[in-house]
C-alpha cells in the first residue's frame, strides 16, 4: 500500500470517530454514536440495554483517549488519530478491537431485535446510523456474517473492527 492510500484510509477511519465533524475526537461523538443507535432501535437511554451502550461508549472513548490523546485536552486531533492511534492500531489491533468490546457488544444487543443474535439487517441499520452510506452499510453488514447463518456474533463483529481499525503502514 502506497502512502496516499495509508493517508486515505487513516483519514476515513479517522471520520468515522469524529462524529460531529469538529475535526477531533472527543467524549461527545462516542455520546452521538450511542444516542444515534439508541434512537434508530427505539431502545431508552434509561434502559438496561440504553445504559450499557452509554457505559461501553464511555469506556471506549477513555482506551482511545488513552491511547492516543497525546497532550491531554481530551479531544483527539487527526495528527494524534495517525501518528498514536493508527500506529498503535498497525501493532495490535486486537487490543484496539477489546477496547471497543464493550461498546460493540452493547450496541449489538440492541440490534438484537429477536433475542437471536444480530441479522445482517440489524447491522447495516447501525452502520447506517454511524456514518455508512446505505449502499456500503448493506454490503458490509452481509460480510460480517462470516459463517453465512443469517446472524452476526461478537467475535464476528470484533474481528472486522480489528480488521477495520488495523490498516497497514505503507511497504509494511
């Protein structure tokens, strides 16, 4: 992968955190997110299932903080997002993938509509409401259900973030 395709990656995984479009990452977008997948299933923040999408949104904007908020202004810029995030996302993705653990598996309960696990359906709903355009949401919800049974598991999903968040660096 050459270095403008790196750049170009880096950058779209970059917007898909920065939810309000500020240009930085910061606690409010992780809230957005949650709320924008708490309204599209009709499901109550004050829930059980509201609570654990605002508790594993919180506890993945504190790992990324943690990882990469360089200078401690709570907020994320995009040259924090490449240089600490995105390396440290290169070397482990899986440990980026367990920081979102929580948050994914929260949001996959809500997307649970039948108490089966997530439908390919459930999913593109989400990616929908975080960002995806529909036309790639619907494609990319149908890949996740990676054994072909019709439902999305957590380790199906944490799999693809992982894969999603570890983009190789240029002549890697």
């Amino acid at each position: 992968m050459d270095s403008a395709e790196y750049e170009r990656k880096i950058a779209a995984r970059f917007a898909t955190f920065d939810q309000d479009g500020s240009g930085y990452i910061d606690r409010e977008d992780f809230s957005t997110a949650a709320r924008a997948v708490l309204t599209e299933f009709a499901t109550a923040a004050r829930s059980d299932k509201g609570q654990a999408v605002f508790n594993g949104a919180e506890a993945f904007w504190q790992g990324m903080a943690g990882i990469a908020d360089v200078d401690g202004d709570q907020r994320v810029s995009r040259e924090e997002f490449v240089t600490g995030a995105a390396k440290r996302l290169r070397d482990n993705p899986q440990r980026f993938a367990e920081i979102a653990r929580p948050f994914l598996a929260a949001v996959i309960a809500v997307a649970d509509e039948d108490g089966r696990g997530t439908t390919p359906e459930g999913a593109a709903r989400v990616l929908r409401v975080l960002g995806t355009r529909p036309e790639l949401a619907r494609q990319v919800a149908e890949a996740l259900d990676a054994d072909g049974d019709g439902r999305i598991t957590e380790d199906e999903i944490l799999a693809a973030f992982a894969a999603y968040c570890g983009v190789e660096a240029p002549d890697a």
